[in-house]
C-alpha cells in the first residue's frame, strides 16, 4: 500500500492485436504489468474476434501484472476496462456471447449504415446487421438474443458474475444519446435489446470469487465502468484541460481534445463523448496509421535509415482499410503513392510522412469547426514508441508536443478507477498520476520542408473528390498564414 491513496489501480485494455494489464500507483508508477496476444479473423471486409478469447487473454495479463504485488499485500482499489469503439456482439441474458465480436473496422453492415445515416465502423450498423444475421439463423442454437453488447461488456460481466450496464462512451456509437443520456426514440423498435448505460466512472460491481481465481484479482475489487480506447488513451495523456488535444497513434489514428461544450459537425465524422463530469471529449478516428507499415521490416532500422528522406521522393496517403473516417468522410478513398519511393527506405519515411500530414489536416479541420486546437498537444499509442516518429510528426505539425512515460490506453483506465474510488476529478487525478517522459519542439527549418508535400497532399485529395473544397480551402489558407507569419 502507499500513502495517502489506500491502494494501487488496474487498467484493462482490451487491444486490437492484444490484452494490457496495467497495475498503477496513485502517483504514476508502474508496479505491475501483464499482456496477452489476441488472434484477429480477417477476410475481406470481415474483421471478428472470439470473445472467449478476450477473456482468456485478460486472465493471462491480470496474474502476470498482479502476481507480485498483490502477494505482497498491496491493496487494490478498483479496476475499470476500455476496448476498441465500435466493436460489438449479441449476449445471452447471462451476459455470455452468442456471436462472435465484429470488430470496430468490419465493413459488411453497409445497407445498415446507409439506413442509420452512420458509419459501417459504428457500432449500430454492424448491431442491426447482427440481429438480422440472428434472425435468419435460429437453426445455429444461439439461444434468445438479450442484449447487444460492447467489447469491455463481456469481461466486466465476467468480473462480477452477472451482466452489468455498458458505458456511455462505448455506447455512443451505438446511437446513444451522450447529452440527453438516453437512447433516442427513433431506436424504441429495438425494445429491450439495447442495454441499460451510465457514465464513465460510475461503480458496476465487485470482483467475484470466479474470476478471482481465475484472473489473481482480488475478490470485492471495484469494477468501474469504462471507456473507448481512444479515451482511454487520451486520458493516459493527461489532455482533459479545455483546448488540450491527445493524437493516440497506433493501428489507426485518432485525436481526441476537452471542450466544455460540444463540438458540432454536419459532417459526422467528429464525434463527442462523455467525460465522467459532465464535460465533453470531442474527436475523430481516421483510418491512417502505423497499420500502413510493412510488417515484416525491424522498425528502429528503418526509422535510422528514414531519416535521409526528408521528404520523401514519394507522396502517399496510408490508408490501414478501404475509407476514410476523418477529417473528413469518404468512403470510397483508397490508398495511393503518388511517385515512386527510392528505396525500402523511402517508401517508409512516405508512409511515416503521409500519417503526419493527415493528421496536421485533421487538425485543420478541428480548427475550421471553431475548436480551441493551440493547447498542449500530447502523443500516445504504441507508434508513440519511435523517437523518431515522434520528432517528425511535430516538425510536419510545427507545434511542440509532449510524450507520457506511459503511452497505453490501460494507464487511462487506471486513473478512471483511481478517479472514481478517491472521488477527486479525473482532471487532477490524471495530473497526479500520468508523468511526462519528452518535450518534443519542433525544427522550424524541417517543417519548412514539409509544407509543399502537405500542400500537394491536400490538393490531391481535393481532387479526388475526397476531401470537402472548404476544408482544403481553409487548410491552404493557414498555411499562407503561417508562411507569412515565419
């Protein structure tokens, strides 16, 4: 135990290729950590995972994170559990799975998504295309559907013994009413499939004696309702102050920021979740990221050797998967290299160069919405790793940015588990707990540079018919602001 907070906290994230455990002190230190691998069924648009898996795999990182300290008579204090947003499945009335997971970026709800007016990666879509699927398939003994259920759902009902409400968080993208909190009227038809939801933070539960035999948790730990990963990881960042903004990069990318109010978008493509208190996280998902990058080349070679292609003789927009998501909405855009890379070399510092640019332009966006986007801007998320990485995406954005020593969604879900059992705001707890480990600034003559390579980048998808002519207005309009201003 140590001072003054009367116990440790655990964070669970539930990842795209694995399980994080993480066992955090009231002030930041790491005392244990565990992980566990997950296998990801992928054809075409298809991208499921078993959920008995997800379990599993959380039993395995839970005994490697607590297995020393908890022995050691360390008091845990509460627990809270994020997981990829968008991700859902069906339950029985036990809260047990009778389908598999459709994970957050499954692309066969179209016909769904085009009736909700959403996204085929929100949740919704893929919940009706599931109860469709369940209705035309009773011979398959899935039993009587109870609930559509978010990913973190399946382990917080396997933590207490006895299904529990979803989080307002994961339940936003499916449909769920963030500023009335309540499920709209136009969902009514779904009757009681969609489950009972209460803010992040709030209290689900204890540890039953099953799962602490299976996982190493204690009995009677407090389990505390969640958020996305995406939050998760922003509050692993310490951005929840008003115009702080969190770039999380990993597989994908997505920004997220803290606002009082809202952020209104027409377009959809931004989205605003519930903080524990009232106030709100604006932020967008992209389908860019380190997911672009050849699997199979060692990541510090290539970075050392990226270096020498500044820029790159190669332009490209690295989508992970067919569609863009943000900053703006275009579900037929397609990857592409405008050029041709010189080297393995350059094909990678293009890749590295074309996340950046895509996130310099979903900034430009937040900026064309109103937002307040000059607070500090923090990087999380695993591609967060690369020193190099880091420095490049400040010197293309030409503002500084800062990196935690703890960059994982699982640290966010200890502060929310160490906000809701000291009851002090989740504002002041992060500020306790989430240690800043560099200062990024950036170089004035690089991001000179780059500001062509983005400039054509933004051309390119004007173009193609992706990118909306006001935004690209706008954003070229900042730029001959700030080439006047250098």
């Amino acid at each position: 135990m140590f001072e003054g907070d009367g116990g440790a906290w655990l964070g669970i994230d539930l990842g795209t290729q694995s399980v994080r455990a993480l066992l955090v002190s009231g002030d930041g230190r790491v005392l244990g950590a565990g992980t566990a691998p997950l296998t990801n069924h992928r054809d075409g648009v298809r991208h499921e995972q078993d959920p008995g898996e997800w379990w599993e795999a959380v039993c395995t990182a839970c005994r490697a994170a607590l297995t020393g300290p908890v022995s050691s008579g360390l008091r845990l204090g509460g627990l809270a559990v994020c997981g990829t947003s968008g991700t859902v499945l069906l339950t029985n009335a036990q809260g047990r799975p009778l389908t598999t997971g459709l994970m957050y970026d499954d692309g066969r709800a179209v016909a769904e998504a085009a009736r909700v007016g959403m996204q085929t990666s929100w949740a919704l879509p893929k919940a009706l295309w599931l109860l469709e699927e369940y209705g035309r398939g009773q011979e398959r003994g899935l039993g009587q559907v109870t609930w559509v259920t978010h990913q973190p759902d399946v382990i917080t009902a396997r933590l207490t013994g006895a299904p529990v409400p979803t989080d307002s968080s994961h339940a936003l993208k499916t449909g769920y009413d963030a500023e009335r909190e309540a499920w709209p009227p136009q969902l009514a038809y779904l009757g009681e499939v969609l489950p009972e939801v209460v803010r992040p933070g709030s209290r689900l539960g204890e540890v039953c004696r099953a799962a602490a035999e299976a996982t190493g948790i204690p009995a009677g730990t407090p389990v505390i309702a969640g958020m996305t990963d995406g939050c998760a990881a922003q509050i692993a960042s310490g951005a929840l102050r008003y115009g702080a903004w969190n770039s999380v990069l990993g597989t994908t990318l997505v920004l997220k920021g803290a606002s009082a109010r809202p952020l209104r978008d027409d377009t959809g493509v931004v989205y605003n979740h519930r903080a524990p208190d009232g106030s709100w996280l604006p932020g967008g998902a992209s389908s860019v990221g380190a997911g672009a990058l050849p699997a199979e080349s060692d990541p510090a070679e290539m970075d050392r050797t990226a270096a020498g292609y500044e820029p790159s003789g190669a332009l490209t927009y690295p989508l992970t998967s067919p569609g863009e998501r943000f900053p703006f909405l275009a579900p037929a855009a397609t990857a592409f290299t405008l050029g041709t890379p010189a080297s393995d070399a350059d094909r990678w510092a293009a890749v590295l160069q074309g996340v950046a640019f895509t996130e310099r332009l979903c900034l430009d966006y937040l900026h064309h919405l109103g937002a307040e986007i000059d607070g500090p801007l923090t990087f999380t998320g695993g591609a967060a790793r690369s020193a190099y990485w880091n420095q490049l995406r400040a010197d293309i954005l030409g503002r500084p940015a800062r990196v935690p020593e703890q960059i994982e969604p699982a640290l966010g879900m200890a502060v929310l588990a160490a906000h809701a059992g000291l009851g002090t705001s989740l504002a002041d707890t992060a500020d306790r707990m989430v240690r800043i480990r560099t200062v990024l600034e950036p170089r004035a003559s690089r991001t000179a540079r780059f500001t062509e390579p983005y400039a054509r980048l933004v051309d390119e998808l004007e173009t193609r018919g992706w990118l909306p002519t006001p935004l690209a207005t706008h954003t070229r309009t900042r730029l001959n602001q700030k080439a006047a201003d250098s």
